[in-house]
C-alpha cells in the first residue's frame, strides 16, 4: 500500500500543480487511500479492475488532497512560476 501511494503522489501532485495551481498534501493522499485500503487488496488478484480502480482513486485524491490556500506562496510555488516565466522568456 504504501509503495503504491508513494508512487501515485508524484503524479497526483503534478496534475494538481498543472490543472490548478495548487500543491497537493502527501498525508491527505495517504489517508484517503488508507481508507481504500481493504478494496485495493481485494483487487490485486484482478489486474483490471485494480487499474480501472487505481484511476477513479486518482482522479479523486486530485480533487480532494489539496493543500489549503496559504495568503502567500510556498517557495515551492515561487521556484514553479520562476520556472515558468523563465521557460516563455
């Protein structure tokens, strides 16, 4: 279980960070899949309804592991959008 949250956070975090701008929260992703966790290993006997399962988790860790919304930047943030000015200019 952990191997695979670790694994689906680098891309979680990445497509919050793409869609919305915003960071997303390791601990919120490992407690929303903690709680997914007896359904998870019920299904890695069956490879096919564990991927389609895995994608639905996916999309709704991306919806509800989100970082609050701090009034300033994480440097995170600001190292992204120096980046990004960067990569135009």
């Amino acid at each position: 279980m952990i191997v695979i949250m670790c694994f689906l956070f680098n891309t979680i975090h990445r497509n919050v960070w793409n869609t919305q701008g915003r960071e997303a929260s390791l601990l919120k992703v490992i407690k929303h899949f903690q709680v997914k966790g007896i359904k998870i290993l019920s299904l890695l006997l069956a490879p096919g309804h564990l991927a389609k399962f895995l994608f639905e988790e996916f999309l709704g860790a991306c919806r509800h592991c989100l970082m609050d919304v701090r009034k300033r930047l994480t440097t995170a943030q600001k190292v992204r959008l120096e980046g990004q000015a960067f990569a135009l200019a």
